[in-house]
C-alpha cells in the first residue's frame, strides 16, 4: 500500500523484489498522479497485481484515512497474510499497534518508507527476503568496488586460462567453484565433486597455478 503522495517516486525503491504474490495499492492525489516510466514497469513487470486507488476529495490526512479504511477492509475480508504500508508518515505507527493484537499473523502490518524496506522489514523466510536484504545493507564503497573488480579480473583471467579446451562452456562451474577460492581444501573437495575426479583435479591445478 503505497503513500505515493508522502512518498513520490522514493517510495518505489525495491519494485524489483516484488513478485506474482504480492498486490501493490498506490494510493495517490491529482497533485501526484504521474510516475517515472521506469518505476511502474518494474511494478508492471513483475507480476504482481496493480491497483491505483485516487483520492476523490483533497483533505488534511485524506490519503490516509484511505489506506487504514483499506487495510480493515482486506483484514476484515479474511487476509491473514502481512501487509505493508509504504510511507514516512509516522502517525502509521497507530494502525501497526492496532492490528498487531488483532490480526491473526503476528507483524501482520510493515511500515518503511521503500517497497524495499518493507519486504526486508517483513522477516519472511524466503528467497527474496533475503535478496532484499543483501540488496539493501550499506557497504563500503571502496571495499565493494575492490571486490567488485576482483570478481572481474578472475571472471576474465578464467576464461583466458579454459579457452580452447573441454571446460571453455563451463563458465557457471568455474565461477560456483572460484567462490570457494579462500580455502585450498574447499577448492580441491568442489573442484572434485563438480568436476569429477580426473577432471576436477586438472581444473583444481590450472586455478591454483594460473589464479591463487
């Protein structure tokens, strides 16, 4: 349930996390009714229902009143999934207390001011949680870009070294094995288990004598 009014185009952040489970809601005003292009295609694109609820009558909190009266409405209709509101305004905090001891799902209401936010904050236990979350955590800038080029360098240096030989299609092996490439150990046992024996430990040989 999106507060596009309080929100904008920020409240979208994380659409890409959305999927064919989900319902989006974007609640919204003549004074807020465009979109960037880009933002409601990854909306559209992912598969998840799409509602545009527009505000009929201008008013202080209108907007708001719209989405808790929604939120009851999909609670009272039998949900008992989780539902999230997208906005910065804190006076949510009230319809979270109300139906945490009334909803049948504890956490059944999730408030952030991102899409993003949200599925992060709603603690599921599945795939895109848990994207979301690797998605979203703060890193160093200097430390990612050095990994990130890192990753670059052994991606190229691997295709050079495999080029012409049995292994050269392989490259999705090669690179589930190289993420083990901290720990010899590890490397050899994957290398073998991928690879098979002969052909793993030939594989395991090139990686530590051209890569490590």
């Amino acid at each position: 349930m999106i507060d596009y009014e309080n929100t904008g185009g920020q409240g979208l952040r994380g659409a890409e996390y959305l999927g064919a489970e989900d319902k989006v809601i974007i609640f919204y005003s003549k004074s807020c009714d465009k979109i960037e292009y880009g933002l409601l295609k990854l909306i559209l694109d992912s598969g998840s229902g799409l509602e545009l609820c527009r505000l009929e009558r201008s008013g202080k909190n209108a907007l708001d009143f719209y989405i808790a009266s929604m939120l009851g409405e999909i609670f009272g209709g039998g949900y008992q999934g989780k539902a999230a509101i997208v906005s910065r305004d804190q006076g949510f905090k009230a319809v979270q207390e109300y139906w945490r001891e009334r909803a049948s799902k504890k956490g059944a209401v999730v408030l952030n001011s991102t899409i993003g936010g949200c599925i992060r904050s709603a603690n599921e236990d599945n795939v895109r949680t848990r994207t979301a979350r690797e998605g979203l955590k703060h890193v160093s800038m200097e430390a990612e870009v050095a990994r990130y080029r890192e990753e670059e360098r052994l991606q190229k240096r691997t295709k050079e070294i495999f080029q012409d030989t049995k292994y050269q299609a392989m490259e999705e092996q090669m690179w589930e094995l190289l993420k083990e490439k901290e720990s010899r150990k590890k490397l050899y046992v994957n290398a073998l288990r991928i690879f098979g024996r002969e052909d793993g430990l030939e594989v395991y040989r090139k990686i530590r004598e051209e890569l490590l």
